[in-house]
C-alpha cells in the first residue's frame, strides 16, 4: 500500500498536479515499479539490429537492457548484469556480436543470452549449473511494425492490446509503405536536470510554449532558401499560436496524439523543404490507397506529436523518435533519433537528418529552450512552500470536435487535453494493483457527433 | 581556391609568423564568441565553410557495423547560412535562456599549425575549454579538441572547416548552444 494518495496528487476534474510529484524521490521510487517495471518501452527498432549478433544498449527505466538479435533470429532484451557478480556484461553501444563478456571475471553469454563459458569452470566449480544462470531475460518483447518493445512484467496487456488504437496513427509512420519506417543514425544524448514527466508532456502536448519559449529560434527557422514569412504552424508574431480551425489533440488513453492535420506542415521548420514535400505528394496516393483518406490526405506530412506512454515520443514532419529515460526524481536522458521511411530517397533522408540535428539535437536551436523551465519545475520544490503548490493544465478542457479516428479529440493545437490525459494515465498506472490494471477499463465511448 | 578536405597528417611547421598570426586569429575568434560579437566572428569564416561536429561513438575496438541503420551523426553539420541563422538566433533578443546574461569564457590552447599541400592552406590542431556561466551556479566546462583549416587570404586568414570533437557522449547540459 503506498503512502501516497495518487487520488489527491492528480486532480483529473480540477486539471490539477501537485508539485510534488516531480520532486518526491519516494514517489519515483514507486513510478519505477508502477510505471517502467509494467508499461511496454519502446527498445529498438529492427533497422538497428538487423541480423543475428546485432545488438544495441538501452534503458528500462533506470535497469540498463542489451536489446540483441540472437543467432537464431529472435530479437530478446536482458538486464546488463552478470548472473555471477552483477558487473556489465557489455559497455559498448551497439555493434555484432557472438558473446558479451564480463570484464570481471570473463564469464560469458551467448547473444541468445546462455551462459555459454566460465572461465576454469571445471577445475574450480562442482556446484555450478550453466543453464541456470544465463542473462536476466526481459519479460516479454514484442514487435509492432518493426518497432521493439519490451516489458517487465509477466502478466498484463500484450504489445497490441497495449497500443490499442494508436495503431491507427502509428501506421502513419511504421505503416505508409510495404518497407515501413527506420532509424537512422546515432542518437544524440543529452542528460538534463529535470523530472522525467516533464519532457514527455511538453513534447506529446504543449502547443502553447512553442511561439514563445521557443521565440528566438522561430524567428530564425525555415528563413533560408524559402524567405519564410514570420508565421510557422500557424504561430507568428501576429499570432498566439490558438488556432482552433483544423489542428487538434486526441486522447487515445493511455495515448495521445498532436496534429495540425494539413497534411505539410510537418515541414514548415526545414529551411529546405522542397525536396521533402515533393517526395511527400509522390508518395501521398498510394498512401492514400493503403490507408485511406483520413490519414493519407490529413494525418500524412502534418506536424503530428504521437505520444506512447509512458516515455516514447514518435514526432512526423520534425521526422524524429525520441525516448526520455528517467534518472532519479531530479534528471532525465533524452535520446532523439532521426526517422524516415525506408524508401525515402538518400537526398531526403539527408535533408532530415541534418533538421533534426539542428532543431532537436544535442545543439538543437529548439532543444536547449526547454532546460531551464524543466528544471524549475522539477527542483523549486526543494522549498517546502513551493512543494505545495500545484500545476494547472485547464486549458481547452471540455471542448470537443468532431473527429473521423479513434479517440476523443479537442480542437487546437494550443490545447492541454494530450498532458491531461498523460497525468491522468500516470495516476492509473500509479494505482494500478498489477499490470492487468495499467490500462484503462473500458475502451472509451467516442461522444456522439455534434460532442 | 581549391578546398580539398584532405587534411595532412601531422605535418611540415608552418613558419613562425604564420603561427603567430594563426595563434592571434585563434585568440580573436574567441575573444568575438566570447563577447557576442557574431557579426565579427561570421565575417573570420569563409562563406564555404564545413563546421562539424561528430557524436563520440562508444562502440568497441573491433566494432564491425554489418548492415545496421546505426552510423556516424552529427550534432553540427552546419554551412555558412546555417551558423548565420544559429547567430541571428541569438541576437533576437528573444533567447530567454540568455537573459540574463550568460558567460561564455574560451580558452584555447595546444595549438599546433602545419603546411598542407596547397601553400595558402593551414592545417590548424588546437585544444580548447569552454566555461560556461550563468544563473546562480549553473557553471559548465566543455573540454575538446579542434581540427581547423585556415585560407590565408589577401583579407585576412579565413576558417574554411571545423571539426569539434567533444568526447563526451552523453551531453550533460541544459543546451549546446554555443559556438566552439
């Protein structure tokens, strides 16, 4: 039983967070359990490991995991720790391998996780059974359109009950074409003094902050080559950024969704974008014809911000995928990796590369807007009084549109329903007895048309 | 002007006065960066510059790649107009972050000049720390190295490509916004 009321810290009817929740390190202690020991995390992607041997490190929480493709095919995740002592089986990033082997006393495993060798194992042990004390495995891991995924826990939703109907907006980007989607590149890493929930909504959500956190790179984005005017997304200096006439949140628990629907704007950063959008109209009637209308003509090529609770952001238009691990209450890792479909021509991929990197790298001109207020928020609360006080996230609560896809929708960009519902999943998955309760309990009714 | 990226090993020494201008350039760069003067430093570069800087790979020794969609990527692969735009940035006035003020203090050092194939073209290795200061003690030192190329110009030597490298492979810091 915990010590907290997760029912008072969360104020769903109010829109209300206590402050505390970024704070407590308690609190994160249990969110380790609660959240990243149940949820499924994002792991990897199959155009990382493509063949046997081909592994990558990643977090689960703070539990370092080897994501690796055994010599049999099957892509498994293990806890990076020696069954003998617990020393890292592996300090590399990624690469091929046949063996991780400890650097303490050379025990090592197989890339299926066995523990294949012991040094001067039969002149030193009699009581020692290899086939016990192979890796630690991930619980579960499973594969959505190339996608990896692991959880911890043995019981609970599977990958696709878990996703539920994100699938639909997923598809946009795993699903546009037979080949799918891929990573590309080495992620940009960058560690930063705040709570960890507090990147996850303003990137899934925070519409609002863009025209003026961001107000010194908006002025500059895009100018070159297409003497970009001084609205981008609709935001500009004549312009809040509320613009209610076509953009849209949609809560799809525990999953969100950010989009301006006009099927280009996803480009109106790039200081280039010619040679995407043309790319984007090429490809938009078979993507059309796979997917239908609704996601090849409005979904397709719009800034669109897919939130995978708890931690995984998968941005269309930007074209980047980012994880947010959390690093005790008061810091968290960002890894930011750049995406495209696998058929996009090499001058595109290219193109995106390079724009990720310049808005939202390690020296991204967005990217280092957002650390000071993260920070604020996260660690003002060492003050007893400030700890106190709580977040407000009211905005836009109770307007509804109509909406053809899965999921209730709110009109606007500018719009807090996406970091609602991110609080509002955190409280279940903070209640949650097990990981059978993580999700909500009945598949939400979509409101009748005129909502 | 040819520019060929072919960047000597460690080569012939360039002459004395050549370094002394080179190390004097060095020190001016920074002291413009340093001072926020963007104007002055974008008028040092020469308008084809390469500015690069590569993410330290933390794979092992042996590492073969195989057919992984993991490669090398950089956090700046910037030309001429895309430093010009991370400078208007700054001069916005709509930075919040540096407002108040934030500090930067460059020191620049090990700074070793050689001669290159093309007589007008300097193959410039350097080190550098990059102190960061602002807030009440949100002080941060970035230490790298740096691998320049330097045309010796009628007006002036002109930095024709910049590589950083900054061996850390986790960024612990709010932003890298900053010119190295």
């Amino acid at each position: 039983m915990s010590k907290f009321d997760y029912n008072k810290l969360i104020d769903n009817e109010a829109a209300l967070q206590s402050r505390s929740i970024f704070w407590e390190p308690e609190i994160y202690q249990e969110e380790l359990k609660q959240i990243f020991n149940r949820c499924w995390l994002f792991l990897g992607h199959d155009s990382q490991i493509p063949e046997a041997g081909d592994f990558l490190r990643t977090y689960m929480g703070e539990d370092d995991v080897i994501v690796v493709r055994g010599e049999d095919g099957e892509v498994r995740a293990f806890l990076n720790a020696c069954s003998h002592r617990g020393n890292k089986v592996c300090q590399a990033e990624w690469g091929k391998t046949k063996a991780f082997t400890c650097s303490y006393h050379g025990w090592a495993y197989d890339n299926m996780g066995e523990l294949a060798a012991v040094p001067l194992e039969e002149s030193i042990y009699d009581n020692l059974d290899r086939s016990k004390l192979g890796l630690v495995p991930v619980a579960r891991v499973q594969n959505y359109k190339g996608m990896i995924f692991g959880t911890f826990a043995e019981e609970g939703p599977d990958l696709v009950e878990y996703l539920g109907d994100m699938a639909y907006y997923l598809d946009v980007v795993l699903d546009a074409s037979p080949e799918g989607m891929e990573l590309i590149g080495t992620p940009f890493r960058v560690e930063i003094p705040g709570n960890w929930k507090l990147p996850v909504e303003n990137a899934i959500g925070d519409g609002y902050h863009v025209a003026w956190a961001h107000a010194g790179a908006m002025r500059v984005v895009g100018t070159i080559g297409q003497g970009r005017g001084e609205t981008v997304l609709g935001i500009g200096k004549d312009n809040t950024g509320f613009d209610d006439s076509g953009q849209m949140q949609v809560a799809i628990p525990p999953h969100t969704i950010l989009s301006t629907l006009d099927g280009q704007s996803g480009y109106a950063l790039y200081d280039n974008p010619g040679p995407c959008i043309e790319y984007l109209e090429q490809v938009r009637p078979s993507v059309v014809e796979r997917l239908g209308e609704v996601r090849g003509k409005q979904l397709l090529g719009s800034e669109t911000h897919m939130g995978v609770f708890p931690n995984l952001q998968i941005i269309q238009g930007l074209n980047l995928l980012r994880v947010i691990h959390p690093k005790g209450p008061g810091a968290f890792e960002v890894a930011t990796y750049s995406m495209a479909d696998k058929n996009t021509p090499d001058e595109v991929k290219d193109i995106i590369v390079k724009h990720v990197g310049q808005t939202f790298g390690s020296a991204g001109i967005l990217e280092g807007d957002d650390g000071d207020f993260t920070e604020a928020i996260t660690h003002s609360p060492n003050g007893y009084a400030t700890r106190q006080m709580k977040g407000w996230l009211g905005m836009a609560q109770g307007r509804t549109m109509d909406w053809e896809g899965p999921g209730e929708a709110s009109p606007g960009i500018v719009n807090e329903l996406c970091q609602r519902e991110f609080y509002t999943q955190w409280q279940r998955t903070m209640l949650a007895e097990s990981a059978n309760d993580i999700l909500p309990k009945a598949p939400v009714q979509k409101e009748s048309a005129n909502g | 002007m040819a520019r060929k990226q072919k960047i000597a090993p460690v080569g012939k020494d360039t002459d004395m006065e050549v370094a002394y201008r080179i190390e004097r350039f060095l020190a001016a760069e920074a002291r413009a960066l340093d001072e926020e003067r963007y104007d002055d430093w974008l008028a040092m570069l020469d308008e084809n510059i390469a500015y690069k800087m590569p993410i330290p790979m933390n794979t092992y020794r042996r590492n073969r790649p195989g057919k992984s969609s993991i490669c090398e990527t950089m956090i700046y692969d910037e030309s001429f107009e895309k430093l010009k735009q991370r400078a208007a940035r700054e001069d916005t006035g709509m930075v919040w972050l540096n407002d108040p003020a934030t500090h930067h203090i460059r020191t620049i050092t090990n700074i070793e000049s050689f001669c290159t194939d093309e007589a007008s073209v300097y193959d410039v290795r350097s080190k550098f720390t990059l102190l960061r200061a602002r807030r009440d003690k949100d002080h941060i030192s970035h230490t790298g190295t740096r691998k320049d190329l330097l045309h010796d110009t009628g007006n002036g030597l002109k930095l024709v490509a910049r590589t950083v490298f900054l061996p850390a492979r986790v960024i612990v810091d709010k932003n890298l916004n900053m010119f190295f």
